[in-house]
C-alpha cells in the first residue's frame, strides 16, 4: 500500500511539472485564454485552484509539493476504500 501512495505522490509531482513546462513553452500567451486548459489545470492542480481563488501567489516548488501531497492523501482514500472493498467480498 505504501508502495501505490508513492505512485499517486509522483504522479501528482509530474501532473504539476507538466504544466509547469506546459506554461513556460507557451508563455507569451496567458493559460486563461483557453478554456479547456484552464478548466484541466484547475483539475489536476488543486492547489492552483486556491491560490486564484484566495489571491495569492505560490512558487513552483511549493505547487509541486502540494500537488504531490494532494495527490498522496487522494491516493491514500482510493488504497483504503479499495481495501475495504476487497475485504468484504
């Protein structure tokens, strides 16, 4: 179980990085002018999502740990309930 949280914790960390590189070749363009992506973001990136809706600015490296821990404690739930689940059949 352990092993799968550290999964969902680097999937989380590429899942902010990607976007990081995403922005940075897109740059002269804002992300907001695209719907979808902005909508996408907002998903994958919880962090971000409250950052913009509580204005306030956070570094890349603190968006990269925090969607890392976010994505751990979600994997955490899913491993549990997954669990639960097994064990009652």
């Amino acid at each position: 179980m352990k092993r799968r949280i550290v999964i969902w914790a680097i999937a989380g960390f590429l899942v902010a990085g990607l976007w990081a590189l995403y922005a940075a070749s897109t740059f002269p363009n804002p992300l907001n002018t695209q719907p979808i992506v902005w909508t996408l973001i907002n998903l994958t990136c919880p962090i971000v999502f409250a950052s913009f809706h509580f204005h306030f600015g956070i570094k890349l490296l603190w968006v990269l740990l925090a969607n890392a821990a976010t994505y751990a404690l979600f994997g955490l739930v899913l491993e549990s309930l997954r669990q639960q689940l097994s064990r009652a059949k």
